[in-house]
C-alpha cells in the first residue's frame, strides 16, 4: 500500500516515507463523519446568528460541542469573520477529530491571512496517510499556507513529487497552495514548472487542470517563450472548454509564431464567444503592427462582447496614426455599447495637431448624450467625453445640471481619467494645475453629501501616485467632511466613514484601523429558518430567463437577504451595468453605475466554495463585509475571486442568456419556484 506524505519541518517541506499505518488503527482517531449545516437545528442556527453579529465569544464557545457539524459551523464561520485575534484559538481546531472541522479550520486560518498561522498549519500537516483519510485536511492546509506563507515554502511546496494523479486532493491544495502565493505577488520558478505539468497533462484531474492552468493564464511576466510548442499543441487539443480558455491566454504568452496561428484561427473560426474573446485578449502579447487587422475585424463582430475584447486592446495600445481608421468605423451600424468607446478611442490617440478632429468627435459624444434616453449610453458618452481633457469644463457643468447620481460619478470618474491623458498639459498650456483643483473641488462637493461614488473616487485616486492628487487634496478637508458626517448620521454614514478613514491612510500614508461598519442587517436566530424561500430563483432578464440554484445553507444570510429584495420587486428594471468579456455581468445597482447600496451592509460568507466553474452567482463588494444589493454572474471559471466574494447561488438553466447579457440590457422582475 503506497503512503503520500510531506513531512513539514522548519523552513522546508520535505519528502518523508513512513511506516504503513492500519485503517482500523486510523479510524479509532479520526472522525470521518459528515458534517452539513442543518438550518433546521437550533444550536446551528444561533452559531449563524454569531457569524452575523460576529461574537467571537459566542462562535468558539461551540468549538466544544460533541456535534461535529456544529463545530464545523463554528470553524467556518470565523474564516468569514477575519479577526486575527483568533489565530491560535482557531488553531487548535486544526487538530480536531472531524476531518471536515480541521480541514474548516485551515480554510479559514488562510481566509485570514496572517503570517501567525504559518507554523500551526505546518505542524497540523498530517504525515502518515494510507487511506487519504487527512487527504482534505493536508490539501486545505497547503492551500493556506499559499495564502499566509513565506518564499521558502512556495518552493518546498512546488518541489514535493511524491502525488500520483490519482491524489486529486492533494495535488488540488498543492496548486491552489502555488496559485495563491502567485496571487500575492509571489512567483518561484517550480511552481511555473509544475503548472506547465498539470495543465498539458492530460493524466491529471480536471480541477487540478484548470487551477495550473488560470495560474499560467493569470502569473504576471511569466516568461513562456521556451514553452510555445507545448502550450500551442496542448491548446489545440484541448477538449475542456474552462481549461482550454486560461489555456489561451498562457498560449499568448510564448510570443511565437506559431500561438499567433493558433490564436488567429480562434477569433476567426470558434464558435464560443468566449474563446474568441479570451484570443482577442491573448493578442496584447504581440507587436500592434502584427495584430492589427485581426483587431480591426473583431471590432465588427456581431457579439458585443467580442467587439469589448477588441476595444480593450485599441485603448491599451491603439496608435495616432490610424486614429482616423477608428473613427471611420464608429461611423458604422454598430451598437452603442461599441460606437461611444471607439469614438474615445480615437479621441484619445488624436494629438491636439488635429484640434478639429477631435473638436468634432467631441460635438458628436454630446450630441449622442443629449439625445438618449438611456442612462447607460448617456454615462458611456461622459466616460468618453473624458478621453480629451479639453472636455473638463463641459463635464463639470453637465454634472452640476443634473440631479442624477450616475451622472454625477460618470463625471467624477471622467475627470480623474482625462489626468491620465498624454496630451494633458498640452491641452492647458501647462501644468494644468487649476484644472485638478477643480476636478478635485467638484468630487469634494459629493464626498460631502456622503455620495457612495465620490467616496470610492477620491479614495483610489489619492492612492495612484501617477496622478499626483496628494499635494491637492487636503487632509484637513477630509477630516472636516468625516466630522460633519458624524454630527449629521444617515444609515450610510458608517461606510462613509469608513471609506474616509481609508483614504486619510493613503494621503497620509499610514495604516490607522479603519471606522467599524455598524450598519449591518440584523438577523435573529429564527430568521436562519429561512421558512418560505424555495430552492431556485428564476432572473427574468429582457434577453430571456436565468435559473439558479440558491446555496441556502452556504450563503443563508446573504440567500435571505436576495429573496427579500426581490420579492420587493427591488430589482424589477435595475440594469446590468458592468460587463466583462468572459469575466461576468453585474447588475443590482439602484444607482446604475455600480456604486449603488441599500442604506445597510450585510455580511461576508466565505465558507470553502469555490469559483470554479461558469454560472456562480456572488456578491459584489469593496471589501469584507460590505456587500448590499449587487451580485454577478460569471462567464467562466474565475479562481482569483475565491474566498474573497461570498457565493450564494449557482445557474443551473439560462448560462447563454448570461453570455448575451450586455451593458444597459435589465432585470425585468425576479421569480421564486421549487
């Protein structure tokens, strides 16, 4: 009988053989009985309720409850809590009985992410396997340790060789362990190595596949130019459409010849969007010169979705001198969603030597803005309006003449854009530094009403040094604006403070603990029942109908919260605003520009669910524990987002009504069935 063992040991983790251990000798200390959150069970009930009102108190005195789906619960619930204080309480549970609860509690200890955490992980690691008993406990712990360790483990960890295929488990929390630490920016050649292996190997599990693969796929300055011959044969090959779609994009990262082929042939012959759009994305790889028409065409294709891939292309690397070409075909049949963006565009790459030109784009963006009717188009055209800083004046007057929230952030968002123009100090003869002040003057009017959106803007803005706002923006203001918030308190003022803290942080460039969000959604024990709400949810959209599987005893808070809204018709006509080409639709916004919440925040639910596959319904959120009222779909896998996104339903029908779904389409209404 084979044992699969790492044994781990200071800085490293080694290849260990061990002495066979008896399955009777195993099971008299390992508790592999099934856990489930019974919504039904009262003790279950009130440890949700300490999850939501995070009594840490109230959540480890059940860790010694002789249920284990109880201590589960418990476990979990502190992985979406996030408090560092419980680190070592929270380690002991590592080592409980229950594979479920110590497998719970290293999930949950990597959600966390402290560097504390490292050596406890180490030393649960379970050594002497036979069975694969600890195979979830060992395959959680390595996916921790990428969250919370340092360097030297990412290598260790890359360099184990002692899992065969068949140890799904195991290699599934070696490559998440890998593709995690990638997350944080740290990278080691071995790890490279073994997602090359896992991803081209046709040997391994699907799931350990694709996560070696969205690691290729998603590595910043991976240099894969050795690998084009096995990525373009792997590629082509590929039977799998998630694996085949990171596949693409690694693909594009050899910079050969032959990936360019293979690359060229996707856009111009696959069927599945999606594919075609991930291609059109591998395509930033290459020189401009050489993808040129491939791009060009795309713009004309008949998926908007397709012509966004194209367009993101054109904003990053677009070029003066077939500035012309772009504005000829915004000129076209094409759809708004197309025509407004590459009208900026072409905008954008005009030099003020042909001041005309772009005078008359810009005439033809506020002729199309003061024409529509549709509030998402009217948005697009400010966005657009900002690619030429000579529009600086014209947007903070439309925004001063409109009483619309979104107008108002499209201008705000505008300004700060029109920053990043090249020809900006052209544009105004110098520094242009009267211009910021302005711009920042209008966005403190907003932040001053305590605007979701002006919020969210000065804070990122302040942060990006490029646009050099710190010596304009004055913290003395900033506080002044936090205080008179606080003397004047709406159920918002919580998350305003709460972003304004954040922002002070990154003028002043400290890290102060962040104003407590009070505003979130009370629930009692009872509400836990969850009496009344079926089991699918149907989205009626004016593209046609999205099923999905309500997750009602992995996300119950977040599941109760949906079900309440819609049966309030809240989302009845809320667009989506915000697509992504293979990446996912978000729609729920009351503003309809994504800044938008209810007048409360609900809490994060984190447990171990991934994203994994396309049609995962999440919440949308600027952080732990802020989520309201907005949620997306995903087009595919998106790996990335895991642990950081609560999950609370799934599609089950309807996964080509969210592949045609585009900016500005609506939620007609939502229905409730068995």
């Amino acid at each position: 009988m084979r044992i699969i063992s790492i044994f781990l040991l200071g800085l490293f983790i080694i290849n260990q053989s061990c002495i066979p251990v008896k399955k009777d000798q195993i099971a008299a200390e390992i508790d592999t009985q099934s856990v489930e959150i019974r919504l039904q069970d009262s003790t279950i009930r009130n440890v949700l309720q300490a999850q939501n009102d995070q009594d840490l108190q109230a959540l480890i005195s059940y860790f010694g409850a002789t249920d284990p789906s109880v201590r589960y619960a418990a476990t979990a619930a502190l992985g979406s809590v996030r408090d560092s204080s419980i680190i070592d309480t929270l380690s002991y549970m590592l080592h409980d009985a229950n594979v479920s609860v110590s497998a719970a509690a290293a999930y949950s200890l990597g959600l966390i992410g402290s560097p504390r955490s490292q050596s406890a992980l180490i030393g649960a690691f379970r050594q002497y396997d036979t069975a694969g008993i600890n195979s979830s406990i060992n395959s959680a712990i390595l996916e921790a340790i990428g969250r919370t360790g340092t360097a030297d483990f990412l290598h260790a960890m890359a360099t184990v060789e002692t899992y065969e295929p068949t140890d799904t488990l195991l290699l599934l929390g070696q490559i998440r362990g890998i593709y995690r630490y990638m997350l944080r920016g740290i990278v080691d050649p071995a790890g490279t190595t073994i997602a090359l292996k896992y991803a081209t190997g046709e040997i391994y599990p699907q799931e350990v596949r694709l996560m070696a693969a969205h690691y290729l796929s998603r590595a910043k300055n991976l240099d894969l130019s050795g690998q084009a011959d096995l990525l373009n044969e792997s590629t082509a090959k590929e039977n799998n459409p998630d694996v085949k779609l990171a596949l693409i994009l690694a693909l594009g990262k050899t910079k050969s010849s032959t990936a360019l082929t293979t690359l060229t042939n996707v856009i111009s012959q696959d069927q599945d969007t999606r594919m075609v759009s991930n291609a059109l994305r591998s395509l930033s790889n290459f020189d401009y010169q050489q993808v040129k028409t491939i791009i060009l065409t795309a713009i004309r294709h008949s998926s908007i979705s397709v012509a966004t891939a194209a367009l993101n292309y054109l904003n990053d690397f677009g070029r003066e001198a077939d500035a012309n070409e772009y504005r000829n075909i915004a000129r076209e049949n094409i759809p708004w969603q197309v025509k407004v963006p590459l009208l900026a565009i072409a905008n954008k790459n005009y030099s003020y030597a042909y001041a005309i030109t772009k005078g008359n784009i810009n005439g033809e963006l506020k002729s199309i803005f003061g024409r529509s009717d549709n509030i998402q188009e009217k948005i697009a055209c400010l966005k657009a309006l900002g690619s030429d800083p000579k529009n600086i004046n014209y947007l903070l007057e439309a925004g001063r003449q409109s009483d619309i929230p979104a107008i108002h952030a499209a201008v705000m968002e505008s300004g700060i854009e029109s920053l990043k123009s090249k020809y900006f100090n052209n544009a105004f003869g110098g520094s242009g530094e009267s211009v910021k002040k302005n711009i920042i003057a209008y966005i403190m009017d907003k932040l001053a009403t305590g605007d979701d959106a002006a919020l969210e803007i000065i804070e990122s803005s302040v942060k990006d040094q490029s646009l050099g706002l710190k010596s304009i923006v004055d913290p003395a203001a900033i506080e002044q604006i936090k205080t008179t918030l606080a003397n004047n308190p709406t159920p918002t003022t919580p998350y305003a403070q709460y972003m304004l803290d954040k922002t002070l942080n990154a003028l002043k460039g400290t890290s102060t603990p962040l104003s407590h969000m009070t505003n979130y959604k009370k629930l009692t024990a009872a509400d836990f029942t969850l009496d009344g709400v079926t089991a699918v949810a149907e989205i009626v959209t004016d593209k046609g109908s999205i099923k999905i599987k309500l997750l009602k005893e992995i996300a119950p808070a977040t599941v109760l919260n949906f079900v309440r809204l819609s049966k309030s018709e809240f989302y009845n006509g809320k667009y989506f605003h915000r697509v992504v080409p293979n990446f996912v639709i978000q729609g729920g916004c009351p503003r309809g520009d994504g800044y938008g919440s209810m007048d409360y925040s609900i809490r994060s639910e984190t447990p171990q669910i991934y994203y994994n596959k396309a049609g995962m319904v999440g919440m949308a959120s600027s952080g732990n524990h802020t989520e309201s009222c907005q949620f997306f779909i995903t087009h595919s896998p998106t790996p990335h987002l895991d642990g950081n996104y609560t999950i609370f339903a799934q599609v089950i029908e309807g996964i080509d009504v969210v592949n045609s779904i585009q900016i500005g389409d609506k939620i007609l209404r939502i229905n409730f069935t068995e």
